[in-house]
C-alpha cells in the first residue's frame, strides 16, 4: 500500500464530499474539477450544454474509445414554498432520500449568488402528536427547514423557491483507513478520475481515454447520455460509490458489496446487464496484477452506464464501483484502500497488460 496516495486520495476526498453540487446544480463541484486539471496535458477540455465536464486525452494507437464516467452531482432538495410566519422553508426532494432519516438533520442551502446558510429538518413536534402519527414515517411535504430567521430575513438573504441544499454533515477520520462524510456518491468516482487523468495526461495510453464528469445522475442519469453521444466511445465504465451492507441484520446472500475487498465489479443492475467482454478486461487484469475485487450480487441499484450503453449504436458497458455503507444519508462510510484499489483496477484496464484483446 502506498502511504503517500492513500494522503492524496484522502485529501481530494474531503475537497470533493465538502463541496455543494445538487442534481442540476453542478457548476461548484466543474469549477473543483477544472482547477485539479488546470496543469496537466489533455488534448481537449470542455463543458456540454447540460453541464458535465468532458475530457479526451488521445491514445498512441489503440482502435478503442474508453469512456470512464462518473457524476458531479448529489441528491438533495429544492425550496418550494416560504411559510410568510416564521419564514420556514417547504422543500422538494432532488434524488431518492431514505425519508425516516431526514427529521432533525442539519442542512446547508445555497442562494443564487452561492452564499451557504444553515438549517435543520423539522416536523410537529413529538409531544404534540398522536400515538398513530408517531409510528408512521413523517411525509416529506410534512417537514420543512427552520434557518432561525424570519421570513424578511430569508428573503433579505436570498433564498427563495428554487434555491437547493443538501444534508450536511463534516468530513470525518476513523482510526485506519475509514473515512466519514457527505456525497461520496459519487465524489469517490470523481476522486478516481482525477487521479487516472493525473497518471495519463502526461503518458498517453494506447487507447484513447474519454472522461465524462456528467451531470444529473441521481434524476436518472439524465446528463451521461448526451456525454456519451459527444464522446463517441467503444466501451465504457462508469465509476460509482455503491451499497456496502456488511452490517447486522443483512443475510449474506441479500449483501451487494462488501467494504475492505476492493472495488466491486458489476454483472448486472436494474438499468443494465454488463458486457461479459469489458468484464472481461477488467477481471484478467485484476488477476494479472494481485488487485483485489469482488463481484457485487444482482440485481441491485442502476448507474449511469445504463444510459451510456444504449445511446449511439450500444456501448458495451460495465460499473465499477467502491463500497459505502449508509449511501444516500446524511454521511457515508468507505475504505481509503477500496478506492486505492479502485484507482489501480482503472489503471490496469486502460495499459491492459493481461493483453485482453477487444474491439468493438
Ligand atoms: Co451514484
């Protein structure tokens, strides 16, 4: 294990998860990316009309188009109404939330202008409820944001309807390699393009690499498909953060992803069936080079690559991804070596030294 990477991944890790970047909302999170890229020799460079980053770096001589893929965005809420007494804020969730986990979380929301205030979810009050209200999930439309100010204040400051947020919760270190915090879906997968484009800029491959920073994953993957069609690519990976449940009350047999075995190799999802042939390149190479893997369990979750392998003519696809306990809450919790190894399967499939041979 290299002591210095795990520092530099760690490090882009807490830059990454502490950025604000909603679904539709991504410019904070481009803006990162573009000054981590600001140095380095890439052939081309540039923002598609829905907002995802693109970048090609040429390849020596090799006849196939990769594209690695991974989305700027975060679930989140959008301001939908301000309550003219108290100036508490009505929201709509952006992406799927878990709802029984949202009361009493603290939030940042932006303003147009990007200015951050603080809030935290609140509903009626426990003691004022029935026996029945108690043991139902409370219904988002039921909640709302307390800022701690009026709503001359609220609007004095610039929120207003349309203004997003997200839960916020600090980026935190556990003794060895874990680590804790916001929208590592899919910061991680951002973490490891940085660092593939970092190795490759300056020693081109023999493939050409297509990297899509893409926009409005957690609305439906609705910014990787026009990528996609930009790009051109003969084959495609989408780098993702995915469920971990290796806690209690799991069986084994309903686990998608384990933490501390590597990365997790897609078979198939709700939104696609991976290509045996890109899974292919991807396990011989693993094995050739002693990087741990896992195959993660059917048939759970979807990705980008959903929308990626059914644009153009078909784009053979597959997903790999690192493993995260409580994805889609308020934080989340992964292996620093996970995304190491994730780093290093990526480098594996693009040089290909088990010498898989396939073009499309
Ligand atoms: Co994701």
């Amino acid at each position: 294990m290299e002591i210095k990477k795990l520092e530099s991944i760690k490090t882009l890790q807490k830059e990454l998860s502490e950025i604000i970047g909603v679904s539709g909302y991504e410019t904070p999170v481009v803006k990162f990316i573009q000054s981590q890229l600001e140095n380095l020799e890439v052939d081309k460079m540039w923002v598609d009309p829905l907002g995802s980053l693109l970048v090609v770096i040429e390849g020596q001589e090799g006849k196939n188009r990769i594209m690695l893929d991974a989305h700027t965005d975060e679930i989140g809420f959008m301001v939908s109404y301000v309550e003219p007494k108290g100036g508490f804020l009505r929201f709509v969730p952006i992406g799927g939330w878990d709802t029984r986990i949202l009361l009493g979380q603290a939030v940042k929301i932006l303003t147009d202008d990007g200015k951050e205030y603080h809030g935290i979810i609140g509903s009626k009050p426990p003691h004022l409820t029935t026996e029945s209200e108690r043991k139902s999930v409370v219904k988002i439309s039921d909640m709302y944001i307390d800022t701690g100010m009026s709503s001359d204040e609220v609007q004095a400051c610039g929120i207003s309807i349309g203004c997003v947020g997200t839960l916020y919760d600090p980026f935190i270190e556990f003794p060895g390699t874990m680590i804790r915090g916001k929208a590592f879906d899919d910061r991680t997968g951002i973490n490891v393009l940085l660092h593939t484009i970092k190795e490759f800029a300056a020693n081109p491959p023999s493939d050409t690499l297509l990297f899509s920073f893409s926009s409005q994953e957690e609305v439906g993957g609705r910014g990787a498909a026009p990528a996609a069609f930009s790009l051109d690519p003969t084959m495609a990976l989408a780098l993702e953060n995915t469920t971990a449940a290796d806690v209690p009350s799991v069986k084994d047999s309903e686990c998608p992803t384990y933490i501390g075995k590597g990365p997790a190799i897609s078979i198939a999802d709700r939104s696609m069936l991976a290509h045996p042939l890109v899974n292919r390149r991807l396990i011989e190479n693993a094995k050739y080079e002693k990087i741990p893997y896992h195959m993660k369990k059917p048939i759970f979750g979807g990705t980008n690559a959903g929308r990626i392998h059914q644009t153009r003519g078909g784009i053979p696809s597959s997903v790999v991804s690192v493993p995260c306990r409580y994805i889609h809450s308020p934080t989340s919790l992964l292996s620093l070596e996970d995304i190491f190894y994730t780093i290093r399967l990526i480098s594996a499939f693009i040089h290909n030294p088990a010498r898989v041979s396939i073009a499309f």
